[in-house]
C-alpha cells in the first residue's frame, strides 16, 4: 500500500482576509478606472491569484482590467477570464 499525502486546498484566517483586502482593492481600481465603469467584473481572489470575470466591450478593455488588476499591491497573478461581447 502506497503512502499517500494531502495537499491543503482551504486558506488560513490570515490568507483569507488578505485576499479579501486584495479583491476589494482590484475591485476599487477597476472602478476608478474611467474605461472600465461601466462594465461588470467580478473579482475573486485566492493565495494572490486575482481572477477577473464578467463581459467587456473589447479587447482592450480586457487588457486595461487585467492590467489595473495586476498593479494592485498583492496581487501574484492575474487569470483574465473577461468575455468580450
């Protein structure tokens, strides 16, 4: 029989509140951003990984959010999954 080991998939107290902190600071410079308004984008974050979702008008508005996102202090990564429509 093979040893097996668990990988923690569940944050700590402390990792949640700073991705918490992170996701409300992404969602502000989204919504401080003039271009980006007056679009829908949901923020999630996990262990710094910022996830972006929801429908932009184009290309570069994609770009711009994930862009903005990325300068936010805390944030590892960026996954982009905004829709154009």
């Amino acid at each position: 029989m093979a040893a097996c080991t668990s990988t923690p998939t569940s944050e700590s107290t402390g990792e949640y509140l700073d991705d918490t902190v992170i996701s409300s600071k992404v969602r502000a410079a989204i919504l401080g951003d003039q271009g980006l308004t007056i679009f829908k984008i949901d923020v999630e974050t996990y262990k710094g990984v910022v996830q972006l979702s929801g429908f932009v008008d184009s290309a570069a508005s994609r770009q711009r959010a994930g862009a903005v996102a990325a300068d936010v202090t805390g944030v590892r990564q960026v996954r982009n999954d905004l829709v154009i429509k």
